[in-house]
C-alpha cells in the first residue's frame, strides 16, 4: 500500500517535493514489511504444559526452596534452589511432574538495529511536519503510570481510614472499606484492559506483566473476603484489609519496575523515564516505602 502511495505521490506533488514525499512512503513501507515479517517470526506454536517454559511469572508463597507462583492467572507449584520472596519476578526454566522450576527474571536487552535505523531516517525527512504529540509507547506509559497512581491513592485513602478509627471500628466500617478496595481494583484491572499491549517488540509480555498483576490483586480480595465471612472482629478484618493492601501495593511496584526494564534499549523504557505521570508514581512508592 506504501509502494502504491509512493507512486501516486511521485506523479502528483510537484518537483522537488514529490521525490521526499516518494522516498518517505516508501520507507514506511519497509518498515512495515519489517515490522510485520519480525512479530510473525516471534509466534511459535506449542501445546500442553511445556508451554511454560520461558514464561515469566511472580512468587505468591516464598519459595525455600518450594512454594508457589502466579503464572497466565493460575497457581502453580514451584521450586528453585534460590530462596525468593513473595512478589518476585521468577522465569520457568523446567517442569518436572507437573512443577516448575524457577530462577529470578534476569534484565535482557534487544536492539532492531535495522528497523531502527530505517524509523530513524522516516522521522528525519518526516520531522518538518512540526510536533505530532506523544506517541504511542508515551501514551501507554502515562497510562499504566496514570492508573496505578489512582490506585494507590484510593486505597491509602481507605487504610488511613480504618487506622484512624482504630478498636473502635465497626462492621459497617469495614464491609464500606471493602468494598472501596474492590472498587479501586476493577477500575484499575479495567483501565489496564482498555490499554492493550504496547506496539513494541516487548509488548506481549508488558500486556502479561499487568495480566499478573490483576490476578495477584484478585487473590488478595479473596483473601478479604474469606476473613469478611469467617465472622472474625471488626478490628481483626481491618487489619486482613491493612495487610491485603500493603501485598497488592508491593505486587503494583514489582510490576511497575518490570515494565520499566522492559526493551532496555527503545522507546518503551524511554516513555517510562520520561513519563510526568510514572514520575508521580514514583514519588508515591518511595513515599510508601519510607
């Protein structure tokens, strides 16, 4: 469709600007090919449990050396001879009678050299078309940055609540703060829906990094609502609530520094560093870290 464009371009605008508006077109169309001939080479078919092997996942029950992860939104046995604690990073590395054998995600880098090089010279002749706006991994760091900064305000908001009433809380109170806890869940899983996966060679895996962590935030609502039906004290469901906060607040950090290590070499760790929004949420952790 480029190629045609080009043509159509190299008849109709006039000299010289029909020769850069020609080239462009055609270099876009490279890019294209390229892009497309590189995702489709990353597809591999394979079936049953071996499948996860090279899957990244994260440790929900410490693993000394066994315990258990999270992985595609299931549950899994896991073993590694290193000692990991719950919110870890870990890659399958074997499965052995239906358990995985974990290590700790190690930072890989990748660099397109080539296609890199061909989106560097479109841009350059493109560049005389003025400021276009972020682009689409800029977009998508201020929306992962933005939706889990809301996140962390709506739930601090509902610890300070329950701290601040103390032994005097009551049902009424906890059953109202639960409920703000799962609201701010489903906004967050929605808006992290909505956004998709990144147009990056790294892109599936950040959609399954935000997949893990909805799952992660999930399993720490159950765990809210099995001690709402125990019929346990105000006081001593409020606190199940504190801790299930502060698990989903570390789970939201692990996952916000995954997503930065991806593509260490391209517009994706860029759009994370430069992101004002993923600065906000910095600001957020270090200041729950403290």
């Amino acid at each position: 469709m480029f190629l045609l464009l080009a043509l159509l371009l190299l008849v109709f605008v006039p000299s010289p600007w029909n020769l850069a508006a020609a080239l462009v077109s055609a270099l876009l169309g490279a890019a294209e090919v390229l892009f497309w001939e590189r995702r489709m080479r990353r597809h591999k078919v394979r079936t049953g449990i071996d499948e996860l092997v090279g899957s990244t996942g994260q440790v929900t029950a410490p693993l000394d050396p066994a315990g258990q992860i999270i992985i595609r939104g299931e549950f899994w046995e896991a073993h590694s001879p290193i000692p990991m604690a719950a919110g870890t990073r870990v890659r399958v590395v074997r499965i052995e009678d239906l358990r995985l054998e974990v290590r700790p995600v190690e930072e890989s880098a990748s660099w397109a050299a080539g296609s890199a090089a061909v989106l560097l010279v479109v841009l350059a002749l493109a560049g005389c078309g003025g400021d276009e706006g972020p682009n689409a991994s800029e977009e998508y760091a201020d929306g992962v940055c933005s939706s889990l900064s809301t996140w962390a305000d709506d739930v601090e908001a509902t610890v300070k609540t329950l701290a601040d009433q103390g032994l005097s809380i009551d049902e009424q109170d906890v059953r109202s703060a639960v409920d703000d806890v799962k609201a701010a869940n489903e906004e967050l899983t929605d808006d992290l829906d909505g956004l998709g996966a990144p147009e990056t060679e790294d892109g599936e895996q950040a959609e399954q990094e935000l997949d893990d962590l909805a799952t992660a935030l999930s399993a720490q609502v159950d765990k809210v609502d099995e001690a709402l039906d125990s019929g346990s004290r105000p006081a001593a469901i409020a606190g199940t609530i504190t801790n299930a906060v502060a698990t989903g607040a570390t789970a939201v950090n692990s996952t916000y520094q995954n997503l930065r290590q991806l593509d260490p070499a391209g517009e994706l760790r860029d759009a994370f560093e430069d992101s004002d929004e993923c600065k906000q949420l910095e600001d957020q952790l270090d200041r729950d870290n403290d």
